[in-house]
C-alpha cells in the first residue's frame, strides 16, 4: 500500500487502482501515471492523482452514475471488440465551484480506461452535443 498527499490529506492506494495514461491527459502531456482514488464520504466521486505530478489532482465521476443517459458514441457498435468493452471504465472530471450549485463535468472529453489492463486514453468527442461543463443533475 503507497500513500499519497492530496490537499494536506493523506490517502492509500496500491497498485490495481493505477491507470497508466500513454499519451498522458488532454494538456498534460507528461501526466502518465495517476491513482484513481474512492472518495468514500463523496460517492460516487473519486480522485484521480497524478503520480508524476503533485498539481495535478482531478476529482472525476463515472458519468452514467449520474447522468442516466449519458452515452459516447466512441465505439462502432458493430465492432466484434465486445470482451473488451466490457472492461472499460469511464470518468469525467468534475470542476467543483465554492457555490456547489455551479460545480460542473466535463462529459465532452471523458477518459476511457481498461479495469484490467490498466490503460486509459483521454478522447474529444468533437461529434457530439455533450459538454464542457454540463451542470449537474438535479441541483437545485
């Protein structure tokens, strides 16, 4: 079990929860590895730490979990791939606002990641409707 500082908290993590980013983030080119982190008192928030950068510390959300019908068209749904979508995992990030009621997601640019290989990719879905920072559901 590693440890890691996020906002003067300390947090464990191992080795299952990191995602290796080979092309890093979208703007974070050199952010290649980061621990995905259960915000346990937040759920279904979570960390997403970069360990090769202290600075860069996202909280993101699997988007289905609060956008019903949410749904990126990324894949050709012909595609014989199925074992392998059925492995990924989707996040968002969120960009928290001081006044709650403002924190929004960012469902245009999810990152994709692989539970069991542990790679993810960061992709624009320049063909959709989806975006930048999409309020959250049922804030009122």
């Amino acid at each position: 079990m590693s440890m890691i500082n996020i906002n003067g908290k300390e947090y464990s993590y191992d080795e299952a929860d990191i995602i290796n980013f080979v092309e890093g983030l979208i703007g974070l080119p050199n952010m290649r590895q980061a621990a995905l982190i259960p915000l346990n008192d937040y759920e279904p928030f979570c960390w997403l730490a970069s360990l090769d950068d202290e600075k860069n510390r996202f909280v993101v959300v699997n988007p289905c979990e609060i956008y019903m019908d949410y749904d990126p068209k990324v894949f050709d749904d012909d595609s014989s791939e199925n074992s392998e979508k059925d492995n990924l995992n989707i996040l968002t990030i969120v960009k928290i606002s001081s006044d709650w009621k403002k924190t929004t997601v960012n469902l245009r640019s999810p990152i994709f990641f692989d539970s069991q290989t542990k790679k993810g990719v960061q992709i624009i879905l320049s063909e959709s409707d989806y975006k930048l920072a999409e309020n959250l559901p049922n804030v009122e």
